[in-house]
C-alpha cells in the first residue's frame, strides 16, 4: 500500500511562519527560475542584434543554455542538502546565482554570455531543490499538492509581469540590466530567508554523504514506480512549456505581428496558468492529484489538437489563437503540481535526493523535448501545437503505464492517492 502520507491535510502541518509567507517565500525560490527565463523574453531579438546571430533561433540558446546549466547540478545540490541541511546550501545559491547574473550584463560575446546563463542555471537549481525539499520536510501528500499549487499561483505572478519589466527596463536601460535584476531579486530573497527560514532538516533525519548512501539513495528514487513513472510523464509533457517560452517572442513578433505588445499577451495566457494553479490548490484535497490530473492532460492533448486544425485553418488570427492556447496552456497548473507531489510522496526521508532527481530529469528531458519543437517554428504556430499533442500523447502513455492502465485513481484506495 502506499505511504498514508497521501491524505494529509494542510491543517495537521506544524509551518515556521504563516502560511501566506510560507507560500509566497517558497514560490520566490521557485520564481527565481521564472524571472532568469522571463524576464529577458523582450530582449531577444535586441541580444541577437547585438552579438550578429547568423541563424534567428540561435537567439533561444540563451535560454536553453541556463536550463541545461538548471538540471544535472541537482543531482549533487540533493544528497548534499539532505547531509548538511537547507540553509547553508540556499545562501550559497543565492550567492552564485546573484554573480551569474552580473556576470551576464558583463560577458563580451555571445559565448560568454550562454557560459554565464549556464551558470545561473547552475545555481538556480540548488535554490530550487531546497524550495521543494523544504515543502515536502513538511508535509506530503495532498497537502504538499495544495501548497504546491498555492507556491505555484504565486510564483506565477512572475511570468505574468516579468516581461512587461524587462520591457520597462530596456525603456531606460540595454538589455543588459535584464540580467541585473535577477542579481538583485538573488540577493533580496537571500536576506529574507535569512531572517525568517529555520533549518527544516533536523539533526537525526540528515542523510549520510558517501557513494554507497547516496547511490543507495538514487537507486531508491529510480526504481520507486510512482516516482520515476511521473518523472518520466512531467519532463515530456513540460518540454511543450518550455517550447513555447522558447519561441513565444517570434511567435507574437513574426506571426501576429504584435512584439511590441508581447508583454501583455504573454501576462493574458500566463494568467490562465495562475487561474489554473489556484483551482486546482481549492479542488485537490478534496478531488484528488489523480483524478485531476489524468483529466487535464487528456483536455490538453484534445485542445492542442483543436488549436492546430484551427490555426491551419484560419491562419495568423490572434484573437482566435488565444483563447484556445490559454486552455492548452492552463492545462499546465493542473498537472505540474500533482505530478510533483505524486512523484515526491514516497521519498520522505531521502526528500532532498528525490527532488534533485525529479528536478534532473523533468527539466533535462524538457529541455530537449523542448529544443525540438521550438526549432521546428517556421513562422506558424502550427508545427508548435503538433508538438504540443505529441508530448501529450507521450506523457498519457508513460502515465497509463505507471498507473498499471487505472487512470483517475481507480484500484488505489478508497480515495484514490494511497
């Protein structure tokens, strides 16, 4: 049977804070990943002009480049974190990230600057990691899924308004100082959690760090079925996300022809995401991560469909686009924090380990699923959306077959999650 850990209520976990600046601290560490993201969108096309890019997709690396950086360094920021605790490791993320991000504003060339956003990448996953070890020290189950859910409603104030503030930026600034305010976004975060954040890991849960504990500890979270089942379903399924974070500025600027209004309808469809997240932290104790989940996912494949006979259809028509992208896209607030908390909810004691290895694998499986279907933009959002079902179609599958074919929760307990 699985871990009863699965019903638990929100109300029966002991938080060091309220839970309104529990939420919104932990969606900031999270958030720190959006804003590197985010926030330069606007400033693509400017950082292609200015280092000469031959090819206009090259201009993207600068975003791949830190989500490479973002996911194999988790796999050691976990099994330290577990043996020395969270604090210590958060501060010196911080520290890195804020570096890297100056960094960024001074790199020289093109190279440089994809070497330095690498390294933010590097040291935005250590922040990250601790974000969902400190959750999941908690609490687990349905009320880390609802939490989870909260942090991410939150954290999704970020990409609403990131890009409206990197327009603002290069209003009085180059598109240097975009990378600047992640800097000191770093170094603000750094001294609240400073003050307010106790350690989370007690002394007699702390892991030992040698290669046979470790190993031991990574073997467990690859060979728990739930885990790496759900692992494998969010990094397919997310490489849609990044996808189209990657090619959102062509899309607004050569498709609809509205770059210089890219802030706002990026603000209108990462909304629906936030309206997402939301309703699933008010419906999930009382639904279920499954029921919810498996039915979001299969509404995303459906609508990614219609989206692209639409637009083949009727062709570069915005306001026919995106009222039906913001469904496909909403579709993403109802899976990731399920995913997540379904993957977590066996991996109590080694919390750090497992967080770095569904950090690892979700976003290096994103990253290339997500290369691969933004370089296939051609000037159409066609080839994206038929990307977009075939992720989904990966992910029902990987998720059919964890599940032992029971999708929505049937065969697992009276309510489905244990």
């Amino acid at each position: 049977m699985r871990d009863p850990v699965g019903i638990q209520r929100l109300s029966d976990a002991k938080l060091p804070m309220p839970v309104w600046e529990f939420v919104t601290m932990v969606a900031c560490m999270i958030a720190l990943n959006a804003l590197a993201i985010d926030i330069m969108l606007p400033a693509l096309g400017e950082i292609g002009e200015h280092f000469a890019l031959a090819e206009e997709n090259d201009q993207q690396l600068v975003l791949f480049a830190y989500i490479l950086g973002f996911g194999a360094p988790q796999l050691i920021f976990g099994p330290v974190s577990d043996r020395f605790g969270r604090k210590a490791l958060l501060n010196l993320s911080l520290i890195g990230y804020a570096l890297a991000g100056f960094a960024c504003m001074a790199a020289p060339t093109f190279g440089l600057l994809l070497l330095a956003r690498f390294t933010q990448g590097v040291f935005a996953s250590g922040v990250r990691v601790i974000g969902v070890s400190v959750v999941r020290d908690l609490m687990a189950g349905r009320a880390m899924a609802k939490v989870m859910s909260l942090v991410m409603t939150v954290f999704m104030i970020v990409p609403i308004i990131a890009p409206a503030i990197g327009q603002s930026i290069m209003v009085f600034a180059d598109w240097r100082w975009t990378f600047g305010v992640t800097a000191i976004g770093a170094i603000a975060l750094m001294a609240w959690t400073h003050f307010r954040l106790p350690e989370t890991l007690a002394e007699a849960d702390r892991q030992k760090l040698n290669v046979a504990k470790v190993g031991k500890s990574f073997w467990t979270v690859l060979t728990t079925r739930m885990t790496c089942g759900y692992m494998a379903a969010s990094g397919v399924i997310f490489g849609s996300l990044f996808a189209f974070i990657a090619a959102s500025e062509q899309i607004f600027d050569d498709v609809f022809e509205r770059g210089e209004q890219f802030a706002l309808w990026f603000a209108i469809i990462a909304g629906s995401l936030a309206l997402s997240n939301f309703s699933n932290s008010r419906l999930v104790e009382r639904t279920g991560m499954r029921r919810i989940s498996h039915t979001v996912l299969i509404i995303f494949i459906i609508m990614s469909a219609v989206t692209a006979i639409t637009m083949s259809i009727v062709g570069p028509n915005l306001y026919v686009f995106l009222p039906l992208f913001c469904v496909v896209f909403g579709c993403f607030g109802m899976m990731g924090a399920n995913f997540s908390a379904i993957a977590m909810e066996a991996q109590g004691n080694i919390a750090g380990t497992a967080s770095a290895v569904y950090g690892f694998s979700t976003s290096f499986v994103a990253t290339i699923f997500g290369y691969i279907v933004a370089s296939r933009f051609d000037g159409s959002v066609v080839p994206i959306m038929i990307g977009f079902v075939c992720l989904g179609l990966g992910s029902l599958v990987i998720i059919t077959y964890t599940e032992k074919g029971k999708l929505f929760g049937i065969g697992e307990g009276k309510e489905g999650e244990v």
